[in-house]
C-alpha cells in the first residue's frame, strides 16, 4: 500500500491507475488530522506528500521507520517548480521530487525503483573489468553486500559480448590491463550507440592527475584510486546509476511528449486509456483536440522537413499558453497536434478550441529566417465515462478535425460518442471526390508489413493510399484511384506518396526500413521525374535503397522499350523496383527478363491459379536477382508451401492489417 497525502485532487486517478499497473494499491487523504487515525501496521510502501503536508509526511514516515521494511521512500508532488519549494523537500528527507506537469508513468517507475530498495530487491546492474581476478571479486563482494547485481570479466577483450548479454547500469573499469586498456575500451564503448549512455567509473592504482585527466577524457565519469574504500565505491555507484536514470527519465518523458511521433502516440493512448472520471472529476467535461496543418503536402514542398518541425514547435508553443496543469499536449506526427483538456463545461471547451485556431491562423511565424502564414483545422472529441477504446477516439477526433477543415470557416467540429457511427455498406463515392484528392490535407498513408521466410531482412512495409470522404469514412486506394486515374491528377497523386515515404524514411532514421510505394505507369512518361526524385532523397538524406517504387504489371510493359529504359534509370539511382503482377504470371514469366527489377510480388489468389506457373515464376525471378513476394494472405496453410519452394516475403491481413504506425515486430518472422 502506498499512502498519498495531498490537498489537491487533480491527477489523483491517473496516478492510481499507473501505480495500480506495477502492483501498488493508493490510499488518498487529503488532510493531515485523518493521519492519527491511520494503523501503523503494516507500514505503507512509501509516502506521497504534496509540499504543504511536507512536514507531516517527515514526521509520520519517522514513526512509521520501525514497523516497515527498508528505508520507507517519501516522494514529494508539487504544483509549484519554485527553488524554496525543491530545497523545503529536500530539507525533509525527500526521496524523489517531482515537478509539474504531472507525469504519473515516470512516478511510478520512480516508486518501483524505490520500493525496490525498501524491500531488499536488487538495485543495480553494475559489471566490474579487472585483469586481476582478486581485485574484480572484492570489488564485487562489497556491491553484492548491499544487494547489488554484479559480473565480473577478467579478459578484457570480451568486455563488448558480455555488456550486451548482461546489460549492466555501470561499468566499473580498471586502467591498466594487458590485451586492451581501460582508456582503450571506454573508447571503443562510446562508439556504440547502444552502449555510450552507461557510466563508466575507473578502477587504478593511478595517483597522477594528468594521467587520470587523459582517462576520464575519453568518456569515463569517474575515477577511483586503489585501495578501494567499501562505502567510497558503494556511494559512487549508487550516485552515478541514480543521476544516469534520472537523465534517462528526462529524455524518454520529452520524447513521449514532444519528440519522436511514435512514442508520442504510445503516450497520448495510454492517458487516455486511463481518462475514466473519477469522483473528484464528476462533472467536469473533456475534449481530445485534434489540431492539424492544412495543405502540409504543400507547405513540405516550400519549407522542407527542417521548417516543418520549427513551423510545428511554434505552434506547440501557442498551444501550450491556455493550458492548465492538467491538461497534456503534444506533437502528434509530422503535421498535427493533440491536446486533452479538462475545463467545468463543455462550452469552455468549445471556446477554447475555436481560439486556439484563430490564433493560429492569425499568427505569423518564423521559418528559415523569413516571415510565413499557415492555416490549421481542429475539431474535437467529447471524452465520455464509457468510452473504452483510445485508437477510436483519436481517430473520431481526426474525423471532427477533416469535417471542420471542409466547412472552410474558424469553426470547430465536434464529435459526440452517442452520436450513431455511420454505415461503410453501400457507401456512394463523393460527388467532390476529384476535389478531395486535390485537398490533399484529405490524404493519409498506412502501412502493412512485409515479412521475410527464410533470412533476416530490413524491416520492409507496403505504403497503403488512403482518402478521407466528405463523412469522414477512409476509402481504400481502390475505392476511388480508377476515377483518378482518368484525370491528369495520378501523377500528383503518385508525387505525393513518393514524398511521404520520403518524410516517414527521413524521421524514422532511413536505416534497416524500406517502403514500398506504389506508382501508376503513367509515371514512364514523366522523364523529370526521376532528377526530381533523387534531388528531393538527397535533401531529405534519405538513401535511395530505401525507397521501393511499385508498378503495375502488365500495364507497365505496354511499352517495354520505355518500361526498361526508365526502370533502369531508377535503378541508376539506387531506388528498389517491385513489379506488382495483378492478373497474368505466364506474361510476367515471359517478360519478366526485360524488365529490372528488385522484386516480383504476385498474391495468393494467384498461387491456387496458377499452380505450376508460380514455383516456375520463384526460380526465374532468383536467376534475374529479384525476390519473390506474395501478397493479399489469408490463410496459414500455404506458408509451409510457399517457404518450401523458395518464397522471399509474404503480406496480407492474415499478418497484420494495414495500420498508421511502422509497429510490427520483425522478431522471429524468419520461418527457417
């Protein structure tokens, strides 16, 4: 049990929720007199305080000591980030301090960690590098006293293996040993990526200053002298792991809050998973606002990806001035935000949103030096005590969002749980459906895995076209591309999924990920498309390799003169080429020599069909270099087939439905 004493309410649900998940049950008062009331046995686990029950927390945690276990952690919740208000804590005896906002995941690893220590469970990580094997055993006799988990290598040159096998929080190192020095191996440590964050703390006999100076230089955080003092080196490693957490902890909650898109995610899901209304929150109304640029396709084109980012951070400025201590708001993706808001009534809400984009759309903004406009859309999902499912409320809110984009005035849409989902059967296409493709803030990519049989392979996915309708359904590519594909616009619409993928390789790093996107053959008559192609890959500093440009076949091999010359062109500049076979195999097998190519993907379908043609299509297409996918898979039965003659990758629903995060996990995908 874990007791919390505060005046204020707010978060206290969510704190529940996100303690209750690691095992610890909380007990919530809220003034200090109902303390002489509380059974001092079993003691609490640990003790929350806000700062004005400080004095309180000390004075029972001091009288409690004897009944409990271990050293009984007093963590201290604040709504006020004052100097006086951190040293009143720590001048308390306070374990763990928290500002706002309130980050109820980070205090509850924070308690664990803790608690851990008030239990006896082990603390540390910490692998000890001495040559001398007495030396590494004493050093570890006294970290394992205190409960520390400890290895120990004596042969330096297997420092690399044994620091991944065992993941240690420190490395105790000595200086001087004979196949590599310590100097040289925290060197060659920080040169891995994921590695270079573990302290690293020097053993020696070494009293020279400089000598001691040129270590510590190379990347270790401290140095101690031989003989080794027990409490010495146990206060060392005990600081250097718990100030290394704390910078961890830091990065991770601004990563969750405002940086990498995907973890962005993970973070809004889970607060709304646990946005149920409490008592103390009867009453009160909640909106998820979705806020997302308009035309950012188009703004991509002028700014770059490196604008985009300072034209979104200064958005996220302006989005963060009405926002209470409760409230969250955070980067979502590379165009949009979102925001939960909590105010007395829904009308504040309504208010509130319909400011934030005024405010946006009449603000200028500062990008690459030069003065710009945008325009934004936001709309907005009433939060209600039985929604259940985060991904549909986000994806209710984006649906406000589009609807009030389409208004084209500063309103907000807003978007009720009880109103009635609307029916996909039957639907008609959008009579402004050529319009909607031309607005393309209507656009949306997901993404569908493609998995490897017999090797590993860079994680590869298939990049899925999809448009939002006027209700705000999203229809499939083959849904509304044959009416596209009779305009002029395919090759707009073909530009911009090659722009995408770029964007998506660019913020996920381009290194071990391929998208594969698909391009109609129209493109073969767009001959300055390809220097466009590699100017814009070159900008982004993606690699070519990436990028898998996915042509239909047989309506590519109409010319197949221009077919090879522009695909050999493509491959010139190091871009994969698939062939996507959507009827004949014996006219793929046929031809399939004349046209270069990275891959060959036919579908399931196409294997009962074709029975014979395909085991003969596997072999042609290894003898040419290129790897064979199927596509479109249902069922399970077929994989021992395919893996037995000589299928590369498989794709299909039966894997993974489409969805807008690269999330799969490649793990154990090989078959054999």
């Amino acid at each position: 049990m874990v007791l919390c004493i505060r005046k204020e309410a707010v978060g206290r649900e969510l704190l529940k929720e996100a303690l209750r998940t690691r095992g610890f049950d909380l007990l919530s008062i809220s003034d200090a007199d109902s303390l002489s009331g509380l059974p001092t046995e079993p003691a609490p686990t640990a003790i929350f305080a806000d700062p004005f029950y400080m004095e309180d927390a000390a004075r029972l945690r001091d009288k409690l000591k004897e009944s409990a276990e271990g050293q009984l952690p007093l963590l201290v919740i604040s709504d006020d980030t004052a100097l006086q208000v951190r040293l009143g804590a720590l001048r308390h005896g306070a374990d763990a301090f928290f500002p706002p906002p309130l980050d109820p995941v980070a205090i509850a690893a924070r308690l664990e960690e803790l608690a851990g220590i008030a239990t006896g469970h082990t603390e540390y990580k910490v692998l000890v590098v001495d040559d001398d094997p007495s030396q590494a055993d004493f050093a570890a006799a006294i970290l394992r006293k205190v409960g520390i988990e400890v290895k120990t290598v004596t042969e330096s040159l297997r420092i690399l293996e044994t620091l991944r096998a065992f993941r240690p929080e420190l490395i105790l190192m000595d200086v001087y040993m004979p196949d590599a020095s310590g100097v040289e191996l925290t060197t060659i440590i920080r040169e891995h990526k994921d590695l270079m964050d573990i302290p690293i703390v020097y053993l020696s006999a070494e009293h020279d200053p400089d000598k001691q100076l040129d270590a510590l230089s190379v990347g270790g955080e401290d140095f101690l002298t031989k003989p080794i003092r027990p409490k010495h080196l146990i206060a060392t490693v005990r600081n250097r792991i718990d100030r290394s957490r704390q910078l961890n902890e830091r990065r991770d909650y601004k990563k969750r809050t405002e940086g990498d898109p995907a973890l962005v995610r993970k973070h809004i899901l889970e607060l709304l998973e646990h946005m149920h209304h409490g008592p103390e929150e009867a009453g009160l109304a909640t909106g998820l606002f979705y806020l997302e640029l308009d035309n950012p396709v188009l703004l991509l084109e002028q700014i770059n990806l490196d604008g985009i980012d300072q034209l979104m951070s200064q958005i996220l400025d302006i989005a963060k001035e009405p926002i209470k201590k409760d409230d969250r708001v955070a980067r979502f993706g590379d165009f949009c935000l979102v925001l939960i808001v909590r105010r007395d009534f829904e009308s504040e809400l309504v208010d509130l949103a319909r400011s934030l984009r005024k405010r946006v759309n009449s603000c200028r903004f500062k990008v690459a030096g030069k003065q710009m406009d945008t325009s934004v859309s936001l709309g907005m999902r009433l939060l209600e005590p039985e929604d259940q499912d985060a991904s549909k409320l986000i994806n209710e809110a984006i649906k406000a969002c589009h609807q009030s984009r389409a208004k084209g005035d500063e309103g907000v849409q807003v978007q009720r749980g009880s109103e009635p989902a609307e029916q996909a059967e039957g639907r008609s296409l959008d009579p402004n459906l050529m319009q909607r493709v031309a607005e393309t803030e209507n656009l949306s990519v997901m993404y569908q895995p493609i998995v490897p049989l017999h090797e590993e392979q860079n994680a590869l996915y298939q990049c899925l076209l999809r448009l939002r309708s006027s209700n705000g359904e999203l229809l499939s590519a083959g849904e509304f591309l044959p009416e596209v594909e009779q305009t002029g616009r395919i090759l707009k619409l073909d530009r911009w999924m090659i722009l995408k993928a770029v964007v998506t390789l660019h913020k996920m790093g381009g290194k071990g990920l391929g998208l594969f996107v698909s391009q109609s053959p129209t493109l073969l008559k767009d001959p300055q498309r390809i220097a466009w192609l590699g100017d814009r890959l070159k900008k982004a500093r993606v690699e070519a390799r990436n990028l898998i440009l996915e042509f239909p076949f047989p309506d590519i091999a109409q010319d197949l003169d221009l077919a090879h010359e522009y695909l050999e062109k493509l491959r010139a500049l190091g871009i994969g080429i698939s062939l996507n076979c959507v009827n004949d195999l014996d006219a793929l097998l046929r031809d399939i020599s004349q046209l270069p190519a990275s891959y060959i993907k036919i579908t399931e379908k196409q294997i009962r069909n074709y029975p014979d043609t395909w085991q003969e299509l596997v072999k042609t297409a290894h003898e040419s270099g290129a790897a064979l996918i199927v596509s479109r898979i249902e069922h399970p039965e077929l994989l021992g087939q395919l893996w037995t003659h000589g299928v590369d990758f498989i794709q299909g629903h039966f894997i993974q439905q489409p969805g807008h995060e690269l999330n799969y996990d490649f793990t154990g995908a090989v078959l054999g």
